[in-house]
C-alpha cells in the first residue's frame, strides 16, 4: 500500500469558533485579484472581505467562495475602517512602510482586518492614517514585490497559523 | 508626520546565506500559476524552479522574478526527485493526502524541495511515491481548495518564515 495516497475530496477541519478577521481591499485594478482573496477567504474559513469601487467576482476563480464568503461593496475604505476600529477590531495594513513590522514575527489580535492596497499604488495615506499596524512581508530578491492577491493570502494564512482553532473569544 | 508612509522601493533584505530551497512542479495547466509561482520565488530569494511539460513563462506576471530564477523544464518529475533525494534534499509535496501533516505546525528541513501538482489532478502516485513527507494547508471552508499558485506561495513563505535569514548550512 503506497505510504501517501491523495484525498480527493477530505472534509475541511473547520475551526471550532468562527474567525473574528475581517479582510478590507481598496479599489482593485483587478476582478481577478479580488476573486482569487474571496476563494483564499472561503478556504481558510474568512466570512467577511470588503472591497472598494467597481467590485466584480469572476465565479471561476472565487469558485464556492462567492458563496461562502459575504461580499461587502464601499465606495472607499476609511470610513469603513473607521467603524471597524470602533468595534474593538486591530487595522493592520499589508505595505511596505515606513514602521512596518515583519509578518514573520508578527503577532495577530484575534479581532484583527488586514487592508490590502491597490495592485499599483498600495495603500494611500488616509488608509494608511486609520491603521494601528502595517505588517510587510520581507522579500528577498527580485520584482521585490509579491501580487496583491498572494500577499492577502499569505498574510490570513499567518493569521489562522496563529488561531488554528478559531478565533478565541474577545473578552 | 503621519507614522506610516508607504515606502514604494524599499530595498529588500537579502538573506545572508542562500536559500537552499527548490520548487518543483508538475506540469501545469496554466501559464499563469506557473508564471506566478515564479514571481513569488523571485520575490522570496528562491533561486531555482523545476517545471514539466510545456513550460511557459508570462514575464506580465512574473516580471523580474523571470529573470532573477532559474527554470529548468523537465518531461516529468519523478526522475528529477530522484536525483534531488540523491542530492540530500527532503521532497515535501503540497497536497491533500493520507499521511499528509499540517502546514501550520510542520518543520521544514534546510534543504527541501517543495512539490507542487497539477490544478485538477494534483499530485499523481509516481510523484507521491518519491515523497518524504506531504504537507497540507489546514482547510476551513469551500471551495476547500487553494488555487495551486496560492498554495505555492504560502509553503514558501512558511519555509523562509522559519529560516528568515536563509538556510543554514548543511554539513
């Protein structure tokens, strides 16, 4: 019998507690980066992704994580953010910024929302004005730059790595 | 002052020692995964990506990492594993399997080669077979499936998050 045979269709570990993470997106240039952070939000568990302007799922990238996950469409983000932070949640920004901490070493508040930033300029200063902290994940060599969408997806896995049972109550 | 700026060429912190880590793919159902597999290593300091089948690189989407990484093209990939596990390298695949341990909690050897499958098929028997060990990215909800890119993406990021200033040398 081979030592390592694939599942094709293994029942998802769900977290015992819901996640308590929110994921925010400025306008994106592209519907197929936001497809892909609402299929990355569906798989790891993430209910709730808001995103900016001209907001459109491709089904076929997102796949069931249309479903799964509940879409909120803004016109912008810092009053959005604005609201969240009264509701007791930590803003962090995904950036390359001056004070920004690593995402190797970062540790997340249960209540957090990860900002992501349009494809081309990032977060801009009033987002970037609403943030507690920026989180940057270090690169190493060249573009020196990771796709929008694989920085949103690492950084959530960074998140549920450090809840792998759930969010744990807030208190 | 505001306390966060964006910082838009923030030069990247090399890793003092070379990774010793290598990405090897199947063959691809899509240019762009493979294209963006390729970014992501670029970005990460990961010098050298094995791919199968017909090959193609998008340099749109890989940018600099198209340049800053080594491809090698290979008809299939059990017999490059072979020569890799000859090299002193633990073969670990990405993949929903038996056997297979969670990502979140997985110890990553210096020298590995991270094995990633194919979109709709994902790693066939004659590449589980070569395998050392199998890691899986705990899944929380639907579709219950990473894009292939993704899943790349956090695997590497997991590796170079625990050996953040390179791979120590192996003696």
């Amino acid at each position: 019998m081979p030592r390592f045979e694939h599942l094709r269709h293994k029942p998802p570990a769900r977290p015992v507690q819901s996640r308590q993470l929110v994921v925010a997106c400025a306008a994106m240039r592209s519907h197929v980066n936001l497809s892909h952070i609402v299929r990355s939000c569906g798989c790891f568990g993430i209910g709730r992704v808001i995103a900016c302007g001209h907001a459109k799922i491709d089904e076929r990238i997102a796949r069931d994580g249309a479903d799964s996950v509940v879409l909120e469409v803004h016109r912008t983000l810092p009053p959005v953010l604005d609201r969240l932070k009264a509701d007791g949640y930590e803003i962090v920004g995904l950036e390359q910024a001056t004070g920004s901490e690593s995402l190797f070493t970062f540790g997340f508040a249960p209540r957090t929302v990860i900002v992501v930033g349009n494809e081309r300029t990032g977060l801009e200063q009033p987002e970037l004005d609403r943030l507690d902290r920026v989180a940057e994940i270090p690169m190493a060599g060249m573009p020196h730059s990771l796709n929008a969408a694989t920085t949103a997806a690492i950084a959530i896995y960074e998140y549920c790595r450090q809840f792998p049972d759930g969010s744990p109550a807030v208190t």
